[in-house]
C-alpha cells in the first residue's frame, strides 16, 4: 500500500472526538432513512472504526457491519470496540484486510449502506469511480464524510498560511508510486461519478474547528500540514520551521484557532 494511508492508531484516535462532532448529522440522518433493519453496512478504510462507532447509533438495527481495510492490527482493534444500534443492542462486526482501491462489486454484496471516513482524498480517478461502480452496481447508497476540500483558516493570520495551504494542496495532489491522488478534488470528483450514473447526491460541510481544547490535536495537525507543504516545496524548509515555531507559541498561550474544512457526502439511487 502507498505512504498516504499509513496512519497511526494514535492518530486515528486522537482525531476521533473532532470527527464527530464536524461529521454531517443531516446527512447521516437521511443516510438513516434510506435503510431498514437488518442493515449490513460496508464500511472502506475502516482503521480504528471510528465511523461505525459514530453512524450506528443513527441506524435502525440490527447492524452488520463489514470493516475493510489493508492493516490488520486496526482491523483488530476496531472490531474490539463496536458500536450500538439506534435500539441500544450491540452491532455484529466482521473484518476484511483489503485495499480499498482494489474494491469491486462483489466486495459489496449484500449491502444496504457503503460508509468511508477520510479516505477519497487518497484515492485516484480511477480507483475513485471503481468504489463508485460497486456502489452503484450493487444498488447500496453511499456516505462518505470527512474528504478534505484544501481550505483552511488559522486565526491570528499569517503570511505563511497561503503559501503552506498550496504547498500542502498540492501534495496532496501528488504522484504516488505512480498514483495520481485526488487530494482536495476528491469529493466533486465523487458527487460527479455518482450523477454521471444517474444518482442523487447531498452534500454538507464537515470542518474541524480547533480550539483551545484541542490542543494536541492541532499540534499534531499543524506538524504534519507544514512536513508534508516542506516535503512537496523544499524550499520552504527554514522558513518552515519560523512559521511552525511561531504557530506552536500561539497555541500553547491559547490564541490559536484553525479551521480545516472537510466536505461529506451522501449518495442515493434515484
């Protein structure tokens, strides 16, 4: 698998508080709507599974949940700590260690539901409209939240967070072990695959809003926006690490405040 999806256990979970509260709950409800028990639910780059822990409690139940992912050890750890359906009960899980970019409709059946969190902006066109085919084929509405969408806002403003914001966008946008990745296009990218086949689509921002509260989540983030800005631009190494010293001292006063936008995702057969 390609360096952007090797992520940590320790990322995943500390992100997991600010991805539930920016993740769309209108489209999750409707996403609720469109099912009926029993739900099998599919859900693509599972890791630690903090989207079944977040959407089951919105769907009716009883819940099978199918995990995919390529890194076992967070397949394991995901299936360790389910979540609970709308009823309260306890949803069965099952793993599948597998790239998401491989996927075919066959990966899909029985479906009622296709979930991914944080995963189309590491994909490519093609592999893109591949997870869309199978959503399609085998007739499963799809909801995919948390797609990067390469706008942030950092308050105080800096004349640094123009230059990072495209240096990062574009890095996102980078070839891959010869993947094109999608980055911040991912999820128009998406929407239109899914009205190209005739599919309804809803869409809803998603942003992270970083506050004094979150601290270790925007210190870790802040460090890895600026590494992978420096990593695709090494020129802007030494001025990098002023901007980066800079940032961190406002955080630890408590006057950092960002905005990472995300958008979400909800597709449905006509």
């Amino acid at each position: 698998m390609t360096d952007v999806i090797l992520v940590s256990a320790e990322w995943l979970t500390m992100r997991q508080e600010a991805d539930a509260r920016s993740r769309s709950r209108r489209l999750a409800r409707a996403a609720a709507r469109l099912v009926e028990g029993p739900v099998v639910v599919h859900d693509l780059g599972s890791g630690t599974g903090s989207m079944m822990r977040w959407l089951s409690p919105f769907l009716p139940g009883p819940q099978r949940w199918v995990l995919h992912d390529w890194n076992p050890q967070l397949l394991a750890r995901a299936a360790a700590v389910p979540g609970t359906d709308a009823q309260g009960n306890e949803v069965e899980v099952e793993t599948s260690v597998e790239h998401a970019e491989h996927l075919r409709p066959d990966d899909l059946a029985g479906a009622s539901l296709v979930t991914a969190s944080a995963l189309l902006d590491v994909l490519t066109r093609d592999e893109l409209d591949a997870v869309v085919d199978a959503c399609v084929a085998v007739g499963a509405p799809a909801f995919f939240s948390l797609s990067v969408t390469g706008r942030v806002r950092l308050e105080p403003a800096d004349p640094g967070d123009r230059i990072f914001q495209e240096a990062f966008n574009d890095h996102q946008r980078r070839l891959a072990d010869d993947r094109r990745l999608l980055g911040p296009d991912a999820a128009s990218a998406a929407a239109e695959s899914f009205r190209r086949a005739g599919w309804n689509v809803r869409a809803a921002g998603s942003a992270w809003r970083l506050g004094a509260d979150d601290r270790a989540l925007t210190s870790g983030w802040l460090e890895g926006w600026i590494a992978a800005g420096i990593e695709q631009r090494p020129a802007l190494l030494e001025w990098g690490d002023e901007y980066l010293l800079r940032r961190m001292r406002q955080l630890a006063r408590g006057e950092l405040r960002v905005i990472v936008h995300h958008a979400d995702l909800l597709a449905y057969p006509t």
